[in-house]
C-alpha cells in the first residue's frame, strides 16, 4: 500500500517523469501526464510514442523504474491511449 495520498504524489511524480522527456523527445515522442488514482500514474504517450512496439517496455523499464527509484518501489505507471478523455472515466 502506498504511504502516500494521490494529491501528495502529484509533484513528485512530475519531477521524475520530467527526468525521462529527454529520451523520450530523441525519438519523436513524448507524453501527457493525466493524473493520479489510487497511486496509480497515468499518462498518455503522445508522438511517436504513440503506437511503437517498445513503448510498453518504455513505460515498464524506464518511466516507472524512474519512478520507483525515485517514489516508491509500488508505484506503477499505465498508458492511456484515449488520453484524458479516457482518464476521466476512471
């Protein structure tokens, strides 16, 4: 369970996802930071990201090892493709 309300996570978690852009932007990408529910992080991948075949690695591997270095190790990160149209239906 996460030591940490939603709204406690929110500029945390944009500073460590700030981190990532960079990477993200040298292939065309980027993402959309939606919010957070029940200390799960959702983001929209956006550009390039949008559709490629890593970008399920990238959201494991790199933004949310980011994250869990940097918040908590139980902290997870979900894609949403319909983005914050999606989001707000949660």
């Amino acid at each position: 369970m996460m030591p940490f309300s939603d709204e406690e996570l929110i500029n945390p978690v944009k500073s460590s996802l700030k981190k990532s852009i960079p990477m993200l932007e040298r292939d065309g990408g980027g993402l959309e930071f939606l919010g957070i529910k029940n200390g799960i992080v959702y983001v929209h991948l956006i550009g390039a990201c949008k559709g490629c075949a890593s970008s399920g690695t990238t959201l494991k591997y790199g933004l949310e090892r980011q994250l869990k270095i940097d918040i908590h190790p139980e902290i997870t990160i979900v894609n949403l493709n319909g983005g914050a149209e999606e989001f707000a239906k949660l």
